[in-house]
C-alpha cells in the first residue's frame, strides 16, 4: 500500500552553491556540451516543480516560457530535446 509523504520546508537560508572554473584545455565543442546540459538540468528541475512529469506535456513552447520565467535565454531545440529527455530518465 503506498504511503503519501509530506515533506517540511527548511528552515535554513538558501544559499547558492560556489562556482569552480571549467577545466581548460579541451575542446570548444566539450564547453558547449556542458553548458547545454546544465541549462537543460535547470530547466528540467523548474519544469517539474512546475507539474510537468510527462514529456510529452513539456513542448517548445513550454520550455522556452520557463527559460524566460527563470531568466535564461531562450533554449535551442536540442536543448529542448534534452530537458525532455531528462524529464522521460528522472523516474
């Protein structure tokens, strides 16, 4: 029988995670893989605090409105495809 769970909020502040610099020396098309996934990895976790569990509800459009809701410029379409690819392997 499946239980909900209730989770508290915390209590602590906050606090954004300190950045390192990218490790230099690889190729240019490395930095743009990464960089692309983390703009997916943020828009994929905004999504689903947002009630977007299925792919399939997380179109374009969906997702260009939530990168101008965070701030983050408009993703490509294969940034696109990879949120929804995240969405889809994050169950």
């Amino acid at each position: 029988m499946a239980q909900a769970v209730i989770r508290t909020p915390s209590l602590e502040q906050w606090k954004p995670l300190r950045r390192k610099p990218l490790p230099a020396g690889r190729p240019r098309e490395w930095y743009v893989t990464h960089n692309r996934r983390l703009k997916a990895m943020r828009l994929a976790i905004a999504l689903l605090d947002a009630g977007v569990y299925v792919p399939s509800k997380a179109t374009n459009a969906t997702i260009r409105t939530m990168a101008q809701h965070l701030g983050i410029h408009p993703p490509s379409d294969t940034t696109c495809r990879m949120v929804r690819t995240f969405i889809r392997h994050g169950r």
